[in-house]
C-alpha cells in the first residue's frame, strides 16, 4: 500500500476536512471525533466500521467515551496515508 | 450509587490488583490493558462487554488499537470508585 502522493492528497484531504477530519501536524494521519445521542448509537458505529476495518485489513485506533467515539486513521506500515485511510474515514462518515 | 467505603476498598482492590488492574493514583478510576490474538478477537471483547455496559448503564472509557483494548473504569457521578466500577471489571475478566 503505497503512501498518497502529494497530488492524491491534495485532491482527497481537503474533502476531509471539510467533512470534520483533522491533518495531523506532521502529515502522517487523520482524526476526527464522532457525537452519538447515546451509548448504543455510538458503540453501533463502532461495530459496522469494525466489519470494514477488518475486510479491508485496515484498522483505526479509537477511543469511545459514552457518546463519543475519537478515531485516529494511518497507515503504520508505511508511517503515513494511503487510500485505505481516505477509503475508511468515508466509509466511517457513511456509517455515522 | 455511593462511592466505595474504606473497607469495601480494601476487599475489592487487592484482588483486582492481583487481576491487572491499576488504580490511579489519585483512587478515582481502576485501568486495565487487554491483549488479543487479532481485532475480531479484541473487538469481540468490547462487543461482549458493551452490553453489559448498557445493561448497567455504566460504560468504559476505552480504546482500541488493533489487538489491544485500553480499559478505564470509573464513576463519574461520584468522582471516584463504586460498586459498579468492581462489578464490570470482573465482567470484562470474565468476558476477555
């Protein structure tokens, strides 16, 4: 899986953050934080993105507080983004 | 729910110490750090445990990254400890 190239990343990262995901500062991953109304609503999320993660061997580092699930996207192989990010945080905002 | 009595800390804590968990240092929460073979075994994990969660309306602060689970236990109504932090730690025991 290689990295994105900076024309990829042009052209898929400000659709993200548009859509509430953060660059971190050195590049090399993606974050956004999701609000639920409540437990189930959230831990659901987490569960329909969990069959995607796991299909795609591509997994999320994240934290669930009640109704809050923070989610941090990069590819560890390669210490940066690759299209399984850019594919995972869309499907996780198609989910949510 | 009240918070646990100095005797009820000293019944419950040593034997969930001797389990793998932590307690803060300022008493509030208990921690603990679950390993598992692969994701679907991790998020398992949480899937079985969230349940009782919500069946208790007592939910975890925790984390995830691939086959790791990060759990911390506490009661924020009372800011500190309660007989609900003990009963879903031996859960999560039990369930992981």
């Amino acid at each position: 899986m290689p990295a994105l190239t900076t024309q990829e990343r042009d052209r898929h990262l400000p659709e993200l953050e548009a859509a509430g995901w953060t660059v971190a500062e050195d590049g090399a991953s993606i974050a956004k934080t999701y609000k639920f109304k409540t437990f189930p609503m959230a831990f659901g999320f987490m569960t329909r993105a969990a069959l995607y993660a796991e299909k795609w061997d591509h997994h999320p580092d994240w934290s669930n507080t009640y109704n809050t699930v923070a989610v941090q996207l990069s590819t560890h192989d390669i210490g940066g983004l690759s299209d399984l990010d850019v594919k995972l945080a869309k499907k996780m905002d198609e989910l949510a």
